[in-house]
C-alpha cells in the first residue's frame, strides 16, 4: 500500500512530496507545508486512501535546520489498519501553515498545543490560543532554546552528570 | 421590553466535587438547559515532555505514572515497549504473559474507578464504596510485584526487576476468585436498576462518525460501536495468543459506556485467568545490559558489575538514534508514544498521545441541550483523568 500513497500523492502534487521512508517503524512521507492541507484531505477523502483518523498532531523542533519548526501528523485507516506518519517543516520566521480541523474535529486542542509549546500558527483555526500554559506567557517553551535547567547554574557540573 | 433572551454564565470549576480532578467548565446555561460551554485546562501542567527531553530513559517511566494515575502499569509498561521497540528487544513470552496480567488488573482498577463514578454522580454512593475495597486488593498485588500502590514504576526497560512471588500469584489467584462476585453484586445494583438506566440512557451521546472525527479511543469509541481496539488491531505483548471479546456500544451514550467497561472488566478477568495459567517458565528479564542492573552480590563484590550499575543509574546509556510511535490500549484510549531519540541519553522528543487530552474537547457537544446534572454524567462517564490531560 506504501507505493499506493505515493503514487496517488506524487500524482496530484508532484514536487511537493519529498521523500517517502519505509525503513522505520512507520511509513513517513515528508511534504512541503503549503500543500499539508491538501495533503491530509487527499488521504483522507480519497477512497482508496481512506485514512480516517488522525491519531495525533505535534509539533518538533530541529534548531539547526534551514527549516527548524515541523509538524508531524500520525493518520491511521482502521480498514486496512494502516498506519501513515506526514511530517512538514517551516521556517522559523515565519511558521505559518493551514489548519486541518476542517477535516479533523479533533485537531482543534491538538493544533492548539501544538501552538503553545511551539509557537507555530496554524491558519483558519477556529480558536488558536494557548491551552496548557497560561495566558501571558510570551515564548514557546518546547523550542530547543529553552533549556530545561537555568543554564546560569554553577553549582551543577553537567560532566559529573554524564550530560 | 423586548423578548431577547438572556443566558446565565455559571462557573463550574476549577475546584468542584463533581469535576473529579481541576476542570473548569464556563457554563452558558438557558435555565437549567446548556446552550455552550467553554473548557479551561491545564491547572495541572507539569510539561512532562519538555522534562523527558533532559533524563535517561529509565526515568521517564515515573512521568508515565503520573499521566493516567488510575492504571499506572499500562502507562510504564507501554512506555518501556517503546524503547523495546526503539532497540529492536523482542521480549519472551513469560514477560509478555506477566505484563498482561498486570495491565488488565490495571484496566479493571481504571474501569471500577470510573463506573462506580457513573454510580455516585447518578446518587448511589454504595456501589463505589463497595468496590474500592477491590480495587485495594489490586494495589496489594502491585504493592507485592514492584512496592508501590498508585505511582508504580513497575517492570524495567526488557522485563521486570523480580518474578513474581508466590505471594503475589495467591493473591492474584484470590482475586481472580473474589471479583466476579463482587461484580455481579455491583451489576445488580446499577445495571438494570430503573432510576440509573433513567439517568444515563440517551445522556451525553455521540455518533460513531463523530466519534472518529474527535479522535475517540477506547471504551468511549467502542461504545459508540466502533471495533477499535490496539490489542487487536496492533496486537503488542502477545495480546494475540488469547482469545477475549469486545464488546460493542450502540448509541454511545452514558449508559453504553458504563455497560462497555463493566463487559471489559469480565474480558479483563478472564485474560488475566487465561495468562497466570499459561504463565511459562523462564527469565522475567531480557538480556538488555544497557538497562538491566547487575544483580546486586556483583555490584557488592565486582569492579566491572558496580561500573556497570553505576553507569546505567546515572543514565550514561546511549541509544541509537531512531524514530518510534507505539501504542497500546490505556484504560481510556489509545496511549501513544511518539519518540525520537537522536543518539544521546535523552530522547530528542517525546511526545505523549494522551487519550483523555483528545476526546475531553468533544464535551461541548456531547453536553450541549442537555441539563446541568446530565453533564456531569457525561463527564465522569468519559473517563477524563486530570493527570493525563494535562500532561
């Protein structure tokens, strides 16, 4: 079925779709962000695809990468219980791609998340704001920039701690 | 005057006896009928991903604990399969068969909790008394197989720290023999007593494309009539030896959930049955050096055994770079972890597929037209755990 996606993906958005990996434990296709939406409504809402349900939404950060902020998107068709992992990246100044919870109801908190610990703006939400953290905080705490210890500390040697 | 209608705003939550836990719900309520409600989350926050991405693998089992406090062994045990997964270790069957067993006693911890929940928020308080008497033995065989009762931390990374002891196979057996009693009397008291069938048939229902489209799992989906479930489906620790039924809802309401739970709890006992008498002989840990600690008169009496064991505790472990998502059947959904490890001692990203995070935002809609008490049926029937949707 992996040849299947591919090549009903590659038909319809051709260069769009960079790179489709069977070698880990999921099938992941990696597609250029403007086309994510249309992307996920393609597997969705093509019959022979049919992938129903969106298992989860999240967000990464690479901050070393000419694209550093990426969604991934785990979509799962109960039929013919497959699997499908989508991942897109975007950049870092301006990380801003289309919302799929036109498609999914379920994106709606998952999108929201994604945006408070990333800080990546998904277009056309119907309530994009901060779910987990408060109101007025005013960074995106699972970027890489922020260490999980105050890294001023000095009474905590890393070496000894094998970090 | 004119004939404009007015909505009374009512505050319920964060702190309410009926919400189990901190929820706040911003209730917009026309009488005693809901027109709309807004759901605040998060009072129990505490970013257990961005703490994962600074320790060992080991030590992120205890943040597992703490997601679904009510089965916690589902959540160590489906974490510890992930980095199985990641480093490519197949366990044997007698570890598969003990993981079984004490991720079904989970489940029906998690069930008892919840059902007889259903049962005190619909007025009948003696049910829940009743059966938390069970649910403390259960903790006793935790107590006796890892030494802890509601956090567990139980098993390790490729296995567990000790078999099982004699003592805690009686009292697993005692149990199994005392629970079905206990549950046909809990039956009796709720399952076709006409004052609850009243107060929970045809509350807070859902459609089973709704059901999908929101990203239900679990009991909640099932009840809905969708035959989901990754034991099955995905079939993990050797969950495909045994044979058990799921059990299927119609209208996905209040009372098909409670009926959907109670069912899994006697598919939960007969697993559990079926797995301690098929319990084969042999190592109740695999040969994974990276994670399992030298037996103790080495570390006392050997240079290289103490290294060792010294290394993995401070977690100097590297594990090979890899991107897994496993999952496995919590006891309110689909509990997924996604991980990407770069290399290093820590993984690179952890992300945590919470079931109750995902289906609790369907609740507006579930509630919506219905009365205020019919709502916290609904609420307490969907199972949300504060711990695990906050994360």
């Amino acid at each position: 079925m992996d040849s299947e996606i591919t090549g009903i993906l590659k038909a319809k958005f051709d260069l769009d779709i960079f790179e489709a990996d069977n070698t880990s434990d999921m099938f992941t296709i990696t597609v250029s962000y403007p086309v994510i939406h249309g992307v996920i409504k393609e597997l969705k809402e093509n019959p022979q695809l049919n992938f129903m349900f969106l298992t989860t939404l999240c967000g990464i950060h690479y901050p070393d990468r000419e694209l550093p902020l990426g969604v991934v998107y785990h979509l799962h068709n109960f039929h013919e219980n497959k699997r499908v992992r989508i991942k897109t990246f975007l950049p870092s100044d301006d990380p801003t791609i289309s919302t799929v919870t036109d498609l999914f109801a379920t994106a709606n908190w998952m999108e929201r998340e994604t945006y408070d610990f990333y800080g990546i703006i998904f277009e056309g939400h119907p309530n994009l704001k901060r779910i987990l953290n408060v109101e007025y905080l005013d960074y995106f705490p699972m970027r890489k920039e922020f260490p999980l210890e105050d890294p001023t500390r000095e009474d905590k040697d890393d070496r000894f701690f094998g970090r | 005057m004119s004939e404009e209608k007015t909505y009374t705003t009512l505050n319920l939550g964060p702190i309410h006896p009926a919400t189990h836990g901190i929820f706040q719900n911003v209730l917009t309520i026309d009488g005693e009928k809901i027109v709309n409600t807004e759901q605040t989350i998060g009072y129990i926050h505490r970013a257990f991903e961005k703490i994962a991405e600074r320790r060992p693998y080991y030590q992120i089992a205890t943040l597992t604990d703490r997601l679904n406090y009510c089965s916690a062994p589902i959540n160590n045990i489906g974490w510890q399969m992930t980095v199985e997964k990641l480093l490519g270790i197949k366990t044997n069957k007698k570890i598969d068969y003990m993981r079984i067993i004490l991720m079904e006693l989970a489940r029906i911890t998690d069930h008892l909790i919840c059902n007889s929940v259903i049962g005190v928020d619909s007025g009948a308080l003696t049910g829940f008394v009743y059966v938390f008497q069970e649910r403390e033995r259960v903790y006793e065989i935790y107590e006796e197989v890892c030494g802890a009762r509601l956090t567990t931390n139980m098993g390790r990374i490729g296995g567990f720290e000790r078999d099982f002891t004699s003592t805690a196979i009686r009292k697993i057996k005692e149990f199994l023999e005392r629970m079905p009693k206990v549950l046909r009397e809990f039956e009796k008291l709720l399952l076709r007593n006409r004052i609850f069938m009243d107060r929970t048939m045809g509350v807070g229902p859902i459609s089973a494309e709704k059901a999908i489209n929101y990203g239900f799992t679990g009991p909640n989906i099932r009840a809905a009539g969708v035959d989901f479930d990754i034991r099955v489906m995905n079939p993990y620790s050797s969950y495909d030896d045994f044979q058990f039924e799921l059990p299927l809802g119609t209208n996905g309401d209040t009372y098909d959930r409670f009926c959907v739970r109670q069912e899994e709890i006697w598919q939960s006992l007969k697993l559990i049955r079926n797995a301690l008498d098929n319990l084969p002989e042999g190592k109740h840990f695999m040969e994974v050096p990276a994670f399992c600690l030298p037996p103790k008169e080495y570390v006392y009496s050997k240079m290289e055994a103490l290294i060792w064991h010294f290394k993995i505790v401070m977690g100097e472990i590297e594990v090979p770079q890899g991107e897994v998502y496993h999952s496995v059947e919590g006891a309110n959904g689909e509990l997924g972890f996604y991980l990407i490890s770069d290399g290093g001692r820590t993984p690179y990203r952890l992300h945590f597929r919470r079931p109750c995070f995902i289906y609790y935002q369907a609740l507006p809609e579930m509630i919506r037209g219905g009365v205020l008490s019919d709502a916290i049926l609904t609420m307490s029937s969907m199972n949300v755990i504060a711990g695990e949707l906050d994360g």
